[in-house]
C-alpha cells in the first residue's frame, strides 16, 4: 500500500520549464505556523534564509533556523518549513534537476557527480554556516542565480509561484552558478555517499500523508491513517505528533482548510459547496475551524483576497492563458 500511494505525496507543480527545469521562489513569513508544507520532489533545492525565526523539517529532523545560512534538500526528502514567530523574514529556494547540468559525453562530472546525485547516491551536505569557507562564495553563486532570474537576495517582491526563464543568456549563467556552486562542494569534499539503509519512518509519514492528500474530501478516522502504515492507533498518533508536530487529525484539518482558501481564492464556489467539498459536512464545524486557523471567515477572506489582488493588478488565470 505505501509504495501506490507514495507518488500522490509528490509535489506535481514543475518546477521551471520543460526545457529548462529550474526556478527559483521567495517567500515572506507574516504570521507564525507552516510556510511551506510537507512535500517531496525529484529535484534539488538549495534554501538560503537571510534571518528570521524558523524550523526547517527534513526528513523528521528539525532543524531551528535563526539567522542567515543555506540547506541543501536533496531529491527524494521530505522536507517543510515553520516560522516560528510573526513577520519572520523569509527564504530565498533554487530548485532545479540534476540532470540540467548533465552531459552527453560520459565524463568524469557526469559519471561522479551528477549521475549519482540522479540516483541518490551521492548527497548534497545538510546545511553550510557563514563561518564555513565556502558559505561565501557558494551564497554569491547562488545570489547570481537569482539575478539570471532577474530577482535578488532579500527581494521585497515574493514570489511564492516561482520564477522561469527563457532567455538564453540567463540560462547559460544559471547554469555557470550551478556549476561553480558544485564546484566549490566538491573542493571542500562537501559531498557524502549515500548511507545503505533507509529510514522506514520517512517513508510511513509520506504514505500517511499521501492518503490524506488523497482522501480528504471523505471522512477520515484515525484507524484509517494507522492501518496504512500497520500501526495501533495509540502508537501511530505518537509517532505522527512526535514526526510532524501536530496529532494526526490536526493535520488532517490543517490540510482541509489550506485546501478550502485555493477554492476561496481561485473559484467563484459558494461558502456551503466549499465546505462539503474540503471534507466537512457540516457548515457550523468548517467556520469555527477556518475562524480557528485564519482568523475571519470564508466571505471576509475572499473579499481581502480579491481587494489585495485589484490592488496588486494581478491576472486572473483565464488572463495568463
């Protein structure tokens, strides 16, 4: 069961074009709680924060985040992001396949670095601090990533959607900053072989999640969740708290009601359909919990979202297309 519902966890946004996989996303924290949910992806990301108060999750680990440095998110890691306090800064992510910086030639680069990257079995190091030798160079790298894609470090304009290019000249220099950041790893033997055995933990955290992506809509128990990974329920709901924070159904609720602002937003749905479409059944239940988590109400929600949208002259999806 967990290697069928595995995929479903998987971010499927892509993430730059087919042509030139990477991009690169900037995000603000303005209030306390997730900034960017659990998921998983085949690509790397390498994160920098440039201050703030956050924990980064990676694979049931925590990191605390308080000030600048950069993480590396290698293919395959279940990974989030919490802000830990209200108007936290924010994060700067690259992320791109490694498989761009391939070769036709089966050189050296291609054979050591970037093929094993591809199979996981070669690892990006977890993090890098100011006070490593290479942070620098590697951060400056990095920063002309984000110039190619015409943004900057500590840019005042996120952008949560990620940014794309198709310019030549940009990707050529994107490219040349991957390069030199693989480079400088490589020369400071930053790069590790990947360990033999997995972590069984991980994998039953994104089957549980997966069905809960899959399954919201209907009504979810908790001897649901438990029997996806084999688990009693008493031991799964400790195992759940202890790897995500949050009881399983608290997350499951969360998830609701991260899925009922999308309609809010993206739909002209009413408040009465969202609900029943977001898995509640009852309308009093989904407005205490959306109250509980955002604040305001559906209605109030929508009109904020739609007055900071005609203020920002944002196009509609129909107008993108």
């Amino acid at each position: 069961m967990e290697q069928r519902l595995l995929p479903s966890l998987k971010e499927i946004r892509p993430h730059g074009t087919e042509g030139f996989p990477c991009a690169v996303y900037q995000t603000h924290a303005v209030q306390k709680g997730i900034l960017v949910k659990h998921h998983w992806h085949d690509e790397v990301e390498i994160l920098y924060f440039f201050g703030g108060n956050f924990r980064l999750e990676i694979n049931m680990e925590s990191f605390p985040v308080t000030g600048e440095c950069m993480f590396f998110i290698n293919p395959g890691e279940l990974h989030s992001i919490f802000a830990e306090k209200i108007l936290s800064s924010g994060e700067d992510a690259v992320v791109f396949h490694p498989g761009l910086l391939g070769f036709d030639a089966y050189d050296a680069v291609q054979m050591q670095l970037i093929q094993p990257i591809q199979n996981k079995k070669l690892l990006f190091p977890r993090c890098l601090m100011p006070e490593h030798p290479a942070f620098v160079p590697v951060r400056d790298a990095f920063a002309g990533i984000l110039h190619a894609f015409g943004r900057q470090l500590i840019d005042e304009s996120p952008s949560e959607n990620g940014v794309v290019t198709d310019d030549l000249a940009s990707q050529l220099r994107i490219k040349s900053s991957l390069l030199s950041i693989f480079a400088l790893l490589t020369a400071h033997q930053l790069f590790t072989p990947t360990e033999k055995h997995s972590d069984k933990r991980v994998e039953r955290i994104k089957a549980t999640l997966a069905y809960i992506k899959e399954n919201y809509k209907d009504k979810i128990y908790i001897r649901d969740l438990a029997e996806v990974v084999n688990m009693n329920e008493q031991y799964f709901c400790r195992f759940f708290k202890k790897a995500i924070g949050r009881s399983p159904m608290e997350y499951v609720s969360e998830y609701r009601i991260k899925q009922s602002l999308h309609l809010l937003e993206e739909t002209d749905l009413p408040v009465m359909d969202i609900c029943l479409e977001c898995g509640y059944n009852n309308l009093g239940n989904f407005l205490r919990e959306f109250k509980k988590q955002t604040g305001t109400t559906p209605l109030r929600y929508r009109r904020h979202f739609l007055s900071a949208k005609e203020a920002l002259s944002i196009p509609s999806p129909s107008e993108k297309s």
